[in-house]
C-alpha cells in the first residue's frame, strides 16, 4: 500500500518488509529500481511533473529521512518508520551474500567505490561486488558495456538526486541487472570517507541536524525542509476543507 505524501506515493513497510520486498524485486525476471526520497528530493519534484513520475514509477519508494515521517504525520497518514536507503542496502547486500547475487558499485569520486567494495567483502566475505565505476563520467556507454560484462544482479546508482534517478531511467533495460537502487551519498558512507551521525542523533530524528554541522555548505539545501513541511502543513488544511 502507497502513502501519497505531497505527489510521491511511498510505500507504507517496516524496515524488514522493505528488505524482504527488495530481495523479491532483485529475484524477479523484470528489471526494477529502488528510490529513496528524502524531503529535498519531495519538494523538488513538486516543481518536475516528469522527476515525480520517475519516483513514482519505482518498485519500491522509501522514506529516506525524518522530514518525510513528520509529513505523513501532519497529513494525518502516518508511514510506519523511516527506511534509510544506506542501512536497507546494507540489509540487502547481506541477503545477496548468502544467495550468491552479484553486485555493482557505480558513484561517487574515482577509488571510493573500490573502497567501499574493499570493506563491504571485509565485513561479509561471501559478498560477490562484481564491479565498481566512479560517477564522473562523460559517456555511458563503457560503464553500461562494464555493467553487463560483470553479470550483475544488482547495481547501486549512487549519482546524487536527481542524477541517479535519471540514469536508471534512461538505461534500466540495457544492463541485464534485475535491480538498481538509487543511494545517493551511501558508497562515501562504506567507504568511510562520510562519517555517519552517531546512534543518539539517529534516534532523535537530528541527523540532518549532524549532518548539517559537519557539512555547513548544505545549509541553502536543507532549507527546503522547513518549505517542505509547510507545504505539508498546508496540504493537510486544504484536505480536510
Ligand atoms: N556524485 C557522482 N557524480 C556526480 C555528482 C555526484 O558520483 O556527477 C556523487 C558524489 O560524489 C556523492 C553522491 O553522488 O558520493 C551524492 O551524495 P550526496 O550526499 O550529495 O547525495 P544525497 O544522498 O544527499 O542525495
């Protein structure tokens, strides 16, 4: 079941449903991708008719951040629990671990997703990460032609929104994996290159707040949070009307 918050219909899961979804997407015969809105991503879709159509249009669609829960909230639809796309791939990989599935690392600066590759095998041997490419590139047919000689199942597009988005869009059906997920900033966060906020920022919901201080320059960026959640505000008004 989808939960509409302000025009993205995000599926209403616990955090072990959405694993348990994703591994079914992965075994599927048709290709699927995964997308993980945050609230900067939901309000800049409002202004993309054809960006919300592509979220819209995911297998799975997961609250990634607390913003999006206080939305369904205040409209009165509350989601069960936020999904963070890192730890539901994290999940994932382990699932893929132990049934042999073959993944792809694509994003990030040059060398950070053999980093990620190096710890991620480190912490779960029987991982098969079948290739890896950074996301500065200029023509997409090498990586799509790496992609496909790699044999995978799985691909992590981690381009940043709506990058990503619009990558798995155009070359779903070209690279013979089943599943890609969309997952921004995550390779950088396996890597170890971007500390993740401690549990306690975690469990209070401040981990845009954490984030924030350790990335001042993002500041403009999560301005549309506050916007985002008027709107819901105002959303919620105009509905009950
Ligand atoms: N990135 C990339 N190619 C680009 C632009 C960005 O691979 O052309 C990567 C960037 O290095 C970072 C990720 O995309 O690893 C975006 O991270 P960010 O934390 O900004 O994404 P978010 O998770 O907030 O969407």
């Amino acid at each position: 079941m989808r939960v509409d918050i302000l025009g993205i219909g995000f599926d209403n899961v616990t955090f072990d449903e959405a694993v348990d979804r994703g591994f079914e997407l992965l075994c599927s015969d048709f290709p699927s991708y995964v997308v993980t809105p945050n609230s900067e991503i939901v309000y800049d879709s409002l202004s993309n008719s054809d960006y919300a159509s592509i979220l819209n249009k995911a297998g799975l669609v997961l609250p990634d951040g607390i913003g999006v829960i206080y939305a369904s909230r205040i409209l009165g639809r509350p989601l069960k629990q936020k999904v963070a796309g890192i730890d539901f791939a994290k999940a994932l990989m382990k699932r893929m671990a132990d049934s042999g599935k073959r993944l792809y690392l694509f994003g990030s600066k040059p060398g950070i997703a053999e980093a990620a590759a190096e710890k991620l095998t480190a912490e779960m041997p029987d991982l098969i990460i079948c290739g890896c490419h950074d996301g500065y590139f200029t023509d997409d047919k090498p990586i799509i032609e790496d992609i496909l000689q790699s044999g995978a199942d799985c691909v992590f597009v981690c381009l940043g929104a709506p990058k990503q988005e619009l990558w798995i869009r155009d070359h779903l059906h070209e690279t013979g994996a089943k599943l890609m997920i969309g997952l921004g900033g995550s390779l950088d966060g396996y890597a170890g290159t971007v500390k993740r906020a401690p549990d306690i920022f975690i469990k209070l919901g401040l981990e845009w707040f954490y984030r924030l201080i350790k990335e001042p320059w993002r500041f403009k960026r999560m301005l549309r949070l506050p916007k985002f959640l008027w709107k819901a505000v105002m959303a919620s008004f105009i509905e009950r009307k």
